[in-house]
C-alpha cells in the first residue's frame, strides 16, 4: 500500500506525517477558512483554500465525570489581525459578521506532502465549538476562546410562559407560568387555563327590571365589549361595557329568570367553552382528566394537537375543552365565602301574663361522672421486620423510645387500650411524641384515621391524632404506627384523652300538682332582611364554573412517522437515549449528524426498566444542565467529543477499550484514591410518582453498604431524582450510586504521545505495571496538546 493511500487514522500511527489544523469559522452569512499556514486542500472533485490567519490553538481538553458528563471544554485561539476581505484588519469583520456565538469546527488533516491530493474529503473533526467575545486586540493579533457547544446552548430551551400575546383570556394565575413540555408517561400533569373568562362582583344592589348596572372593577381579565354575563342563576345579555358598567342589558336570557341580586354577587362571563393547555406540543395520548383530583367523564374533551385532533385555533397543542353548564358553583367541590348576615328589627309587643300554681315534689338524684379523661396505654406489641423496644413507647418517659424500621425494612408498632366502661365514647385525641429520618410515618387507628399531616424530619415532635370510634361503647381501642420501607421513627410516648356521654344512674321520682293559666297576648312588628351575599374564590369564570386545580394524565412527545428518533414510527420517545436525541435535535437545532454512534450502543442496554417521564422545565431550565441531569438519572455519562455528542452508559466493569505498558508512556505513572470526604454509603433517592403535588416528591427507594458503615460510619447523601416514575428505575438507579461512592477508588495518571488513536471518550483502559495490575480504568479527565504531541489520561478504578 502507497503513502498516499493510508487513511487519517492509519497516518496517526506513523509519526513523521505532517499536521494541519483546518478552521471553519462560520460566522452570520459568511463562513472564514483558516489555517496556520496557507494551504490549498485538493480532495476528490472538490478543493478549498485555506488563509494564514491561525497563530496558536491551545490545548483540546475533555473532561469526563465519572456520573453525568463533561464540564466545559474550552479553547482558546489566536488570530492574526490582518487584512482580509474587504477589511483592513480581520478583526473589523466584527462589526459586519458578529464573531459572537458563531461556531467554529477544528479540522485535523495528516500529509505526506504539502501539495498531497486526497481521493476523497478525509480531513477529521476534531472540536466544534461557539466562540466568545474578542480579547486581548492589537494591531497583530487578538484571541477568542471557543466554548463547548451545550455551554452556549443552556439558555436556548424553548421554554415559553403563558402570556397575554397568546393568551389574552388566560387565568391570571396563569400568567407568567412556564408552559408545559412533557417527555414519557406522566400522571397529574397540571393545566393551564389559557381561555378562562372574566368575573367580578356587583358593586350596588340590582333590581329585576335595571337594564344597565356597574360591577366593582375587580376583574383580572377584561369583559368583552357585548356577550353574556351570569348572576347567581339569571343569564343577562349586554350590549356595551365600559368603565365598569354594562348597559344594553336583556334580563333573563336564555330561559333564565330575572330576578333581583344582592351587593357584592359574583358576576362573571359566560363562554361556550373553558379552554386548558396541558403541554405546548402534540402528545401521543391523553387518558385521563381530572379537576380538583376527582376524574371527569363528561363534559371535557381532550385535543392531543395531533394532526386529525386539534382544536381549531389551538393547533399542534395538547389541549382541553371544557362545555359545562355555567352555574355559580365549581363542578368539583365548592368552598363558597359566605358574607350573608341578616339585618332583624323584629319587635315583639308582649302582654301575656302567667297565672303558675304548678308545684313540683323532686326527690331524683344523678350521679354525673367527668366527661373527658386523660387514659394511657395498657400494652404494646411489635410487629413487622424491625420494631424494637415496643414498651419504651408506653413507659412514660420522653427520654426512651420504640424504634420502627432500620433504614431498609420497615416495621411497625400497636398500642393498645384495655379500659373499663365509663360510658359513650364520642371523640378520642391520641397523643404522641416521634421523630423521623426523611418523611411521614403511617398512622392507622380503629377507624382507619389518616396520618397526621407533617412530622419534621429530624426533629423530636408532638402531633395529636384524633378519631371517632366505631363503637363508641367499646373502651378497648389500639392505634398502629407504621414505618414503610426504607424509613427509620423513633416513638417516644403515646397516650390519649377521651371525650365521652357519662353513663347516669337516677334516684326518686318527681310528680306534679297545681294548673298554669294565660291571660293577654303577643304581637309582632318589624321585619327581618338579609344583607350580604355568597360570593366564590378565583380570579377567572373557569375558576367559579370548572374548578381550582385541572390536572391530565398522559403520554408525551411521540416519534415521527418516520421513527426519526426511536427507530419506530409514531412511538413514545421515553428511553433515556431518545429522549436526549429528540432534545438536541428537536429543541436545540443540533444536526443528527452530530449524534454519536454510542447512543444507540447506550440504547441497548437501557431495556424496559430505564424510561423517562417528566415535565421539562421541573428538570431543569438550562440545556447543558438538563442533559447532564438526565444522563446522570440514566446511569450514564453525555458529553461532547470531536465535534459530537455521546451518550455512554454505565453498566458493569467492561474489557479495557486500550491496554497501556511501560513502553506507551512519556512519564512514569501517577497513582493516588479519591478523597475519603466523597465516601457515601447510605444513599437515598427520593422520586415522584405524579405530579399530583407540585414541588414534592412522594417515593423513596434506599441502598446502604454495611462494611462502609463499620469502617467508615454513617455517611448518608440524599439525591432527587427527577425524571424517574417507576420503582424498578429507582431501585436500580440507587444500587449503581452507591456502588460508585461506598469506597474510596484508586486513581492514576498517564502521559502518552498523539501519534495515533490514543482512546475514544467513554473508554476505559487497563495498565501493566509494577503493582495494581489488572485493573480496569474508567477515563475521567482526558486533555489532548496537540503542539506538544502528547495526550493526559486521569483514570479511576471502575467501582467492584
């Protein structure tokens, strides 16, 4: 085989070829071609001429974590100021073509000789990155530094807030609220009501007949100029409003009463429909639709913004269509504010008199006993895998305890009460004093009492609990305190206080003797009138007419009919690899050329157990952020490396992808260990099943290691995982954390040449040396200094 016929990656081997770096500078509208040198790049038809304006190119660093990805990957390169164009200097194109947030591309092309002829393009990407502002200009040259691409990305999410430009008859609470982008099967996902109609409140007393009256200017969203407004159950039409007051007005319209309304009646817009945007693009499904948590089935019609299901006027939107009777009371549970009072000037003139000669003989005695008492526990009994010490929860003393679960297997504890009659229970107030590590500790009473609302993790708290008896004649009652999977609670002490009816024993008789006789009579004047008015809580007619709190559950982004993103047409993108490929290509503007080939090897091993499911911006709001948080989620390292995207993930120690001897090195290696600070060997990773509460997460799964703990202590770290909804994600996810931080890892570095294909990032590599051999290394920081020929490898064991 000829010199001229080796490929860029067999001349890497040889290390007499010559190196040319080929800039592509792309700015707005022109893109430059630069080198260091002047040189003419003649491959298959085509040809390019390359100027001499590059003076330096700084080291290429990639710096790989070990859980997420790569930090920013910063060049810095240096250009000579001279003419160019039409310009005097090159850095007057500034002023014509921004340099700011271009992209600039790093060639790598090896020759044989200067005037070499390709048979084809062969030059090889070796950096892609967006440039910076200018710096350090002088006559002669000025530098830029070029960033990595997601870095001048992170604020290019395309997230949009509800706003009156789209959605003028938006719910103000509404406004100003990030629109929802939904990846994966999600529950609860909140809506946003984006037509939801004006209300206010009658600022005067209105008569049946007035045909023109004024509200109180109270309303958030402006009333059209004509249509149809409602008070209490009379519909009126209107033809004009202005400065608060409605004129033109039709009593009793649409088969409605006319009738007079009290000052301060709510008085709101009456539309045919109620519209709410669940995400801001099409989904695949919508399942269900809930408002206030109660599940609707009538009344609403849900668009996936799919095409051949779009709402008119709100097309390529996951949208909902409520057409419900307008009635002053919400569909879901009403909680009306209740200002009516009643003025009464009722008079009574009395002039009946009372002739009593009834004499009574009483000779009854009662025996009445208290009505409350305070009555503690008659025994505890253990239950579950871990419940120690069930009599320290009895014995009076806040300085003992009972303990319920040990962090992996929960446990529970029953208090019982064995007391002797004293007559009807009506109310009973368990008292109790605990303590939990990370959330609430289920309560369960004779008549299945919820749990008390908060317990601070933590903290020593007292809480009371109260329940109405089954049987209120039963004075044998229990509570149960359960500790699920996972918690640790400490119970300090119970007891409780009973509100009771005391049995009464009675005594004698009592009998009567003597006549009552009446003489005169009553009458009445005055009369009583009501005053105020029963008006309803919300700023919009869909609060009054629909509910406080619409929420979905559906399915999110679905694949093209081509399968562009999941290999199958029209599927739900919610594999951690298709979800990261749809956010760089579909929100971000990248080029799928740009995307690695270690997705898809990524991909296979994700299998059922890892899918996504998640609103965007509840994940993050910057895109280098997002991806490096749902890489992290997914087990996996993203990064960016020559010029593509990588996704690689993290699975168990897999054969070395380089084997290093004595020989490949320039130095003598490094070695060291993590820092013992970074050791964590009880993790917690709390995740959300729904979004049912906002802001909050309502699972935990837990992994700890036993001989870290002894060698080490207690070291936990707690870890929110955001995009995950299943169990078995949580569970695995957990597992793999705490493998790469129960330890302290053994680290090294190496010094070797660049005269060849060194590593691919995400590989890992092996060493033979005089101590730790056969080790596999994982590559964590990996810098490459093209002038110096050299690339640094900073590797650290793969965790066991």
């Amino acid at each position: 085989m000829s010199l001229n016929a080796l490929t860029q990656e067999q001349r890497l081997e040889l290390c007499f070829f010559s190196r040319v770096y080929l800039v592509h500078w792309e700015l707005p509208g022109k893109t430059l071609y630069l080198s260091d040198r002047n040189f003419h790049y003649d491959y298959g038809s085509g040809s390019q001429d390359y100027e001499n304006y590059l003076f330096d190119l700084s080291s290429l660093p990639v710096q790989l974590a070990r859980t997420g990805g790569n930090q920013n990957q910063k060049i810095t390169l240096k250009f000579r100021n001279e003419k160019i164009l039409s310009v005097d200097t090159l850095i007057e194109l500034n002023e014509t073509y921004r340099f700011c947030f271009s992209t600039v591309k790093v060639y790598e092309l090896r020759l044989v000789e200067q005037g070499e002829t390709f048979s084809s393009n062969v030059k090889a990407l070796i950096y892609r990155g967006v440039c910076g502002q200018p710096y350090n200009v002088t006559r002669k040259s000025f530098m830029v530094d070029v960033q990595n691409v997601l870095l001048a990305k992170r604020d290019r999410l395309p997230l949009q807030v509800v706003d009156t430009d789209t959605y003028p008859d938006a719910d103000p609470d509404d406004l100003g609220k990030i629109r929802n982008t939904v990846y994966g099967t999600v529950g609860h996902v909140p809506c946003l009501a984006v037509k939801a109609g004006a209300v206010d409140t009658l600022r005067d007393d209105l008569n049946s007949s007035a045909t023109s009256f004024y509200v109180s200017g109270n309303a958030k969203i402006s009333f059209p100029s004509s249509g149809t407004i409602q008070i209490d159950d009379e519909q009126i039409t209107y033809t004009g409003f202005s400065s608060n007051q409605f004129t033109g007005c039709t009593r009793g319209a649409n088969g409605t009463t006319a009738v007079a309304h009290n000052k301060g009646a709510a008085v709101f817009e009456v539309l045919s429909e109620y519209i709410y945007e669940a995400a801001m693009h099409p989904v695949k499904v919508i399942d269900s639709v809930y408002v206030d948590g109660i599940k609707q089935t009538s009344g609403v019609t849900a668009y996936t913004g799919q095409s051949g299901d779009e709402l008119a006027g709100y097309e390529g939107r996951a949208v909902l269509k409520f057409t419900v009777k307008p009635v002053i009371k919400k569909q879901v549970n009403i909680e009306p504010n209740d200002t009516i009072d009643v003025d009464d000037t009722i008079g009574v003139d009395d002039s009946v008199g009372v002739s009593d000669g009834i004499g009574v003989s009483d000779n009854i005695g009662f025996s009445v006993p208290a009505t409350s008492k305070e009555v503690y526990p008659t025994g505890a009994t253990c239950g579950g895998f871990r419940c120690y010490n069930a009599s320290n929860a009895i014995d009076g003393s806040e300085d003992t305890a009972c303990r319920l679960g040990d962090g992996t297997f929960g446990g529970n504890v029953t208090i019982t009460f064995n007391l002797s009659s004293l007559g009807t229970i009506s109310k009973i107030y368990f008292h109790v004093v605990a303590e939990t590590a990370n959330k609430d500790i289920a309560v369960i009473s004779d008549d299945g009492s919820p749990s008390p609302s908060s317990i601070n993790s933590g903290v020593k708290t007292k809480f009371r609990i109260s329940m109405t008896p089954w049987n209120g004649s039963d004075w044998n009652f229990n509570v149960k305190f359960i500790a699920d999977n996972g918690e640790i609670a400490t119970i300090y002490e119970v007891w409780a206080n009973v509100e009771y009816t005391p049995s009464l024993s009675k005594s004698g008789s009592a009998y009567k003797s003597g006549t009552v006789t009446k003489t005169g009579a009553a009458t009445k004047t005055g009369a009583a009138t009501k005053v105020g008015t029963v008006t309803i809580v919300g700023n919009s007619a869909a609060d009054t007419v629909i509910g406080g709190l619409v929420t979905v559950d559906l399915q999110g982004y679905q694949d093209d009919a081509s399968g562009t993103y999941t290999g199958t047409p029209n599927a739900l993108i919610e594999r951690p690899d298709h979800v990261i490929k749809h956010i760089l290509i579909a929100l971000l503007g990248e080029s799928s050329s740009f995307i690695g080939s270690s997705f898809g090897t990524s991909g296979s091993s994700y299998g059922s157990t890892y899918k996504f499911g998640f609103i965007l911006h509840e994940v993050a709001r910057e895109a280098d952020r997002l991806l490096q948080e749902l890489a992290f989620q997914a087990r996996s390292k993203f990064f960016e490396w020559k010029g593509s995207f990588e996704l690689v993930y993290m699975g168990s120690a897999p054969t070395a992808g380089r084997a290093f001897t004595e020989d490949d090195l320039l130095e003598e290696p490094v070695f060291g260990y993590t820092p013992e600070l970074d050791i964590k060997n009880r993790i917690y990773a709390r995740y959300k099943r729904d979004y049912r509460q906002m802001g909050q997460y309502d699972a935990v799964e837990t992994a700890s290691d036993s001989s870290s703990i002894t060698d080490n202590g207690e070291r936990p770290q707690s870890v929110d995982l955001s995009a995950c909804r299943t169990q078995a994600m949580a569970q695995d996810w957990v597992a793999w954390y705490l493998a790469q931080l129960k330890d302290e890892w053994r680290t090294v570095r190496l010094v070797v040449p660049w005269v060849g294909k060194v590593l691919d990032g995400g590989d890992t590599f092996s060493l033979t040396w005089d101590f730790w051999d056969g080790v596999t290394w994982d590559i964590v920081n990996y810098e490459i200094d093209p002038q110096r020929e050299r690339v640094t490898i900073y590797g650290q064991e793969w965790p066991t």
